[in-house]
C-alpha cells in the first residue's frame, strides 16, 4: 500500500566535500549545494533545508503521524466506538506476514506502537511509535480501524516524522 509524504528525511554522503568540518562550511556553500540537488530531483519534491552533520552522524525514526483522510460518511459512532477501543485495549496482537514465499506468520502485539489515535476535521490522525522492535504498519492500521480502500477519501498520508541523531562512536 502506498503512503504520500509531507515530511522526509534524506542522508547522503556528499563526493568531494571531505569531512564535515571540513566541507560545506558557509550557508552560501550550503544554499550552492541544495540548488544543485534540486536540480536533480523530480518534480514535486520539495528540499526544504540543508544541514551538514558530522562524521558517522545517523537518524533513527522515533515517531510517525499519518492522515487517513475518511469518507464523511464512515466518520460515525462506530468507527468512534472502535478507536475508543483500541485505545483503551492493554494488548492488539494481529497476525504480520514475515515470509510471503512460505507465507509464514508471526504474532505482533502492537498496542505499544499505537501512541494516539484521533479523529480531526480531516479524518483520523494516528501517532506510532518506532523502535528497535519495529513499529505498526499502515495496513494493520488500517485492518484495527476496519477500514479499507473505499471508506478512504484520499491516499493515505505520512505527515511528520520525529527523528533521532545518533552518532556511532
């Protein structure tokens, strides 16, 4: 299932700038450089900013926010009463496909990546937790909220993302 994405991050080791304290040293350098990849990329997406990290500098997703933009008319009792019940369950344990050649499954409780689930003037706003243990995906979401394809307005939409610096030592 595909997801829009309103806020992505790119990392990439830039050829010839050397070290980071060493390469792109001025905000003019820096601006130089965000012009050149813009250049490159395709139409629709959007640099919003550079910035130089240091040497073995990564980034790790902490939080996810997605949109499900619902059809008015599946925005009813029901679908309140069952996200008041996915909040207020201790366990959601589904079944994750971990291998579709030997369509072999495992048991996931992911009630501990749901962080919050609310209903806004544009559908259903859903925060998910991301950690080493993995995170919930859109479609086991999309399974506990018993929605599908035809009760959605729009695409599916990843709104934000909380990132992590780590730097490895």
């Amino acid at each position: 299932m595909g997801v829009e994405t309103d806020d992505d991050l790119l990392c990439l080791r830039a050829a010839g700038c050397g070290r980071a304290d060493k390469g792109l040293k001025s905000s003019i350098e820096g601006e130089q450089f965000k012009a050149s990849l813009c250049d490159e990329l395709p139409e629709g997406i959007e640099v919003l900013g550079v910035r130089v990290g240091q040497a073995k500098t990564t980034f790790e997703p902490r939080l996810a926010t997605y949109l499900l933009a619902v059809r008015a008319k599946y925005l009813d009792e029901k679908l309140k009463a069952t996200i008041k019940g996915l909040l207020a369950s201790e366990s959601l344990n589904l079944e994750r496909l971990i291998d579709a050649k030997k369509s072999r499954f495992k048991n996931v409780d992911v009630r501990g990546f749901l962080k919050s689930i609310e209903l806004d003037d544009e559908g259903i706003v859903v925060e998910c937790r991301i950690s080493s243990a993995g995170s919930i995906r859109v479609e086991e979401i999309l399974k506990l909220l018993e929605l599908d394809a035809e009760k959605l307005a729009a695409p599916i939409r990843r709104t934000r993302v909380q990132w992590q610096e780590k730097t490895k030592d």
